[in-house]
C-alpha cells in the first residue's frame, strides 16, 4: 500500500465528495420524505446518487491524477503547493452548493440551476431578498463553511499532499488509474453517450429524481449549457417545414403574407377605428390561480373578483413557464416557450425582435414599460430598448421625481406607488394612443408592502397571501384612477400573471401550477363574461390586438381567442425547467432531454393517467420547441423590415 501513497490526494479527494454528497441527499430525503416515498423504487436515488457523484469526482481528480503521476520526485513540493488548492477549491464549491440546496428545492421543486446562476448576476436585489426571508439559513451555510474552511487551512493541506514514489511503478499503474477515471467519468464502458442528468428519471415525480443528481453537476451544466442557447434539439429532431407545418395547423389562419417570416399574416378586427384603443398589460408578478378568489382559489382578491364583472374573465388559461422573464416572452410577443433561455435574455433577440411594443409602434403608438424595480433586472431594460418600447421608467425615476411615495422595499417602489406612477403617466399622453407595460413587484419575496392597507389574511405580515391580497388592493386602486380619467374609455386593460409562485408538484409537469388568471376590460369588451376553453398565455396578444381597433400584421403563432372556433380544441405549452408540456384539451405530452416521449390523460389538474402514445400528437409537441428554435436561430420572428425613403 505504501506504493499507492502516491494516490492518496485523489482518494481522500473523492472519499471526502461522496462524504458531502451522499450526506447532503440523506438530509434532503428526509427533509422531503412524505413525498419521496410515494414514489416507487424511490430508494433508487441512492444507487443513482452514488454514480452520478461518482462522475462528477472523476472527471473533477484527472488533473490531481495526471500531476501526481508524471511530477518528478524532485518537484513535488511545487505539487504540494497546488493540490490542496485545488482540492479546496472544488469540494468548498460542492458544499456551498450543496447548503444552498435545500431552500431552492423548496422554491422551485428542483436542484439548483439556470436560475441559480441568474440570481448571481443581480445581487442587490437576491442579497436582500435572502436577508429578509432565508436569514436562518444564510447563518447556518455560513456557520458549516466557516467551521470547514477552519479544519481546511489548519489540517487539512496534509490529505492533499503526495508522496515521493518509485517513478517507473506510477508510469506502469497510470493506465489502470486512467481507466478507472474514465470509467468513472462515463460510467459505462458500452454506452456511445456519457451519462447525464437524464439518466437519472426513474420517476414521474421531478423532485425525487432531481434528488438522484447533486446540485455541483445541476449548476455547471447549466452554465456549460448557456452556450447552447437557442438549442431546441434535445428532444428529437424534425425537418423545418414539417415543423412549420405542423405549428400552422393549430393556427386560426389561412394566409401567410411573406415567405421569408415564415408565420407572418395579417390579423383584422371587426371594426377598423379611426383612432384605435390605447393597451395597458398589468402585468401581476406570481398571481397563480390558486390565490385568485373567482377562479376556485384562496379568497385574497376581493378587487379582481369585483372587477371581473366588468370585462371578459379567462377562467381556464395556462402560463408557459415559471419565470417572470417567459411570462413577459409570453405576453409581450407571444414566442413560444422552449427549453432555452427565455428571448428577453437571449442574444439573438436583443434587437428586431417580434413584440406588441413594435407592431404598435408602427401604427403611431407611444410605448412605454413602468416598473417600481431595477428595469436591468433579467435584461429587461436592453430587451425591451431594441424592440419597441421607446419609454423606460423605473426605480430611478421614482427616486429622481422628488414625489413622496408609500413603500420602497428589496424589489423597488411597491405597486401602489406603481399605478400612481403609471396613471400620471398616461394623463400626460392626452389624446395620443399609447401601449404600456406595467409590472408588479410586491408579490415577490421577501414580500414586503406598506402598512395599513389590507386586512392580513394570516397573521404574520409578510407572507405570501397577504402579498397576493396587497397586490390586489394595488390592481383595484389603480382602476378606481384610472376610471376617473379621460384615457379610461379609450384604453383596454389587461390584468394578467406572468406565473404562478412556487411550482412543485408530484408530476413531471405540475399542470395546476400553471394555471394563471387574466382579466381583459375596455370599450367592446364583453362585461361579466367567461372564456373557459383552454387557453395559452401566447393567445393573449393576438386577442389583446382583435380589441384595438386597427388592422395589424404580426409572426405571433398564439390564437386571437375572440376569432376562434368553439370546435377548436384548446391547447398549452408548458416549459417547467428541461421539461416541456404540450397539451391539447385532456391529453398532455411530456418530452424530456434524450428521453422518448410520454403521454398522460389529464383527470384533473394534479393527477395524470399515463396512456398510449399518440405519434402524431407527440410529433406535434416536437414541432412546437423545434419552430422555436428555428425561428429564434434564423431571425425570423419579425416584421418586415421598414423601407426607408430615398
């Protein structure tokens, strides 16, 4: 053994990983447990554990392998020197990462990933937020990474350290060392693909199979994978035109105006006006439909309930994503959902990119997007700048009017401070027509708002449904304005979710989670009514455009819902993660990286009977991601290029 001492950096290396991994998915286990063990074979997770940890370890020891293989004895205190660097340096990461694990499962149902990642990039706003709701557990990572980073420098550099060794006896074991590495890394001597995240499903429950994964891997893939973006293949493969001709038969549309933009058409309401209607989108940060009180939720929205009355409810409509940035995709040009990156944050799409800010632009509208918040959060502001929004207003310019407003909290100015801004903003407009963007932020955690205003529906203050319940109170007072004003009676108004909050559930998809409420109000708006057929947020700007008065010709693939017929059966695209969803009325598909797909029979929302797949259905779903990418990839979600006079 004592000619193996060579190797013991890299066996203390992968003894001490597996030591940080299997604890971290033992805690996790039980930390879950009443919902794991519903799940068959759950203790799967832990064999499936051991070798994902495995892979990662491997792949993360070839550099110590190869250095203390092929260093001469006369330099390994040069050696000595970089090792136990390097091994701090990984196994700190895999243990922070691990810590953080906990609370971002019990946010988003999985390990940590893109969106990990993402809250990097914006720290003022995510350091506050994690001060004021996950204190707790901010003092005990910091506690443990502490304690370990006491024990690493003042012990720890000697499991790190190599020994001198006969050198021909570590030149003749290298071979073996490198195949076990390798086989370590691969996992596999026959497969003609490296194991990845995918061989983990064993499951219809995400949760439990993320469980099987560590979240070092989750959260470097992620970053490998932003490279890919635009990157719609994983899920199969299909020839552009069959792809386009499969999305267009779901299409309420007949004729295409241009070939190069493969989806543009030309969409006419009913009644052409001379002065068409302003569009005010109220766009509502996490109003699921669980806590909307019509709808069947929670009673925390006495404002919206009231309002319904007054214009057309969407009872059965369903968001496409869990990110605030894929309800703004969504809602603002009506792209479809994919498992790429949202296009609000994507590189291609920063300029000459689709959107109603555009389109209405180009008929002589003033835009404008109004938020209490950072507008650089998520990419917003740049988004927004190159594609048609020509006004920005945000924390800034509530900090520099010299107004006295209600709140400011982690995430800006609160929303009633919001629709004060926003109504004496469309005052000044006077009789030109506009289009705006507005955005709530109270809904957010750490779910702040201002004293006062709403009666708690639970008793201590920042929860989440006193939250819903103040941002209602906001949606209620900014139409009490708003009726009060000339714009009023020129303006449709939409109320509507960019997603719901925590999206978990047992399924691959947690359909009920994605179920969104939306209020359409305005002249020639039908009053007290409901559309209960199903519906996708990417139907929303089309139907949102049929109102306005003004004909308009557009790439959107979403359904003008006013238009449709009542034997058209609904659909839904859901992207939850790397997981997309494509439903049509009670049949879902799910597809899953490198994984075939599978179809379920939606009994309700929360339960799924799995079913034989459709091939046609299934190809259809595929088309829906593949379009995306296509159009993303070739620039081709646009409008036609504007002819400049000579």
């Amino acid at each position: 053994m004592k000619k193996l001492a060579f190797l013991k950096p890299v066996f203390n290396f992968m003894a001490i990983g597996l030591l940080i991994m299997t604890l971290s998915r033992l805690f996790l286990f039980f930390l879950f447990k009443d919902r794991v063990v519903e799940t068959e074979n759950y203790w799967y997770i832990f064999p499936i554990g051991l070798r994902m940890d495995l892979i990662l370890l491997s792949y993360l020891s070839f550099l110590p392998a190869l250095l203390v293989t092929f260093t001469p004895n006369n330099a390994i205190k040069f050696v000595n020197k970089i090792l136990p660097f390097y091994s701090f340096l990984f196994l700190f990461l895999i243990l922070f990462v691990e810590l953080a694990t906990p609370d971002f499962v019990k946010q988003y149902d999985t390990r940590p990933n893109k969106i990990f990642l993402d809250y990097l990039i914006y720290p003022k706003e995510v350091v506050g937020m994690l001060l004021k709701s996950y204190l707790t557990s901010i003092i005990v990572t910091f506690l443990i990474l502490g304690v370990v980073l006491y024990f690493a420098l003042k012990k720890g550099k000697v499991l790190f350290h190599t020994h001198s060794s006969d050198y021909k006896f570590k030149l003749l074991l290298f071979p073996l060392v490198l195949f076990l590495l390798f086989f370590g890394a691969r996992s596999s001597l026959t497969s003609k693909r490296p194991i990845n995240a995918s061989n983990a499903v064993f499951s219809t429950d995400q949760l439990t199979n993320c469980l099987g994964l560590n979240s070092f891997y989750t959260v470097a893939f992620a970053a490998y994978s932003i490279k890919n973006e635009g990157n719609t293949k994983m899920y199969g493969k299909m020839e552009e035109a069959e792809a386009t001709a499969r999305v267009k038969k779901y299409m309420d549309v007949t004729q295409f105006t241009d070939p190069a933009i493969p989806f543009l058409h030309v969409q006419t309401p009913d009644t052409i006006l001379k002065r068409p209607y302003n569009l005010v989108i109220f766009l509502q940060e996490s109003l699921g439909a669980e806590y909307v009180g019509i709808l069947g939720g929670k009673p925390l929205t006495p404002e919206f309930d009231k309002l319904s009355k007054e214009g057309l409810l969407f009872t059965n409509l369903y968001c496409t994503g869990t990110r605030s940035v894929r309800g703004i995709e969504a809602v603002v040009t009506g792209f479809l959902p994919s498992p790429s990156e949202s296009v609000v944050k994507l590189g291609n799409s920063q300029q000459g990119f689709f959107t109603l800010a555009e389109a209405l632009k180009r008929k002589g509208y003033e835009t404008s997007f109004i938020y209490g918040g950072m507008s650089n959060f998520d990419n917003m502001a740049s988004f927004f700048n190159g594609n048609g929004f020509e006004d920005i207003v945000d924390q800034d310019d509530f900090d520099a009017d010299g107004k006295k407003y209600a709140f400011k909290g982690t995430w800006g100015y609160s929303d009633e401070d919001l629709v004060v801004k926003a109504n004496d903003y469309f005052k000044s407009k006077g009789d030109k027509p506009f289009f705006s963007l507005m955005f709530s932020t109270s809904n957010h955690e750490p779910f702040e708002y201002p004293e006062g205003r709403i009666k708690r529906y639970d008793q201590k203050a920042a929860t989440v449904n006193n939250a819903m319940k103040y941002a209602d109170f906001s949606i209620g007072k900014f139409m009490e304005m708003a009726k009060k004003e000339p714009y009023y009676k020129n303006t449709i108004f939409i109320v509507i979710a960019d997603h719901n909050t925590r999206t978990f559930g047992k399924n691959l998809v947690p359909i009920n989670k994605f179920h969104i409420p939306a209020l359409i109000i305005g002249p020639n708006v039908p009053k007290g009514k409901t559309y209960d057929q199903l519906a996708s947020q990417i139907d929303i700007p089309p139907t949102l455009l049929s109102y306005l008065g003004a004909e308009f010709e557009t790439p959107m693939v979403g359904r003008n819902l006013t238009k449709i017929k009542a034997t058209t059966k609904g659909r839904s695209i859901m992207q939850f993660n790397d997981i997309n969803a494509f439903r049509i009325e009670d049949q879902v598909v799910i597809m899953q990286p490198n994984l075939q797909p599978l179809q379920f029979k939606i009994k309700n929302d929360t339960t799924l009977i799995p079913v034989k797949l459709d091939p046609e259905l299934a190809k259809d779903a595929l088309a829906h991601v593949i379009t995306a990418g296509n159009l993303y990839r070739e620039n081709k979600y646009k409008l036609r290029d504007i002819k400049k006079k000579k």
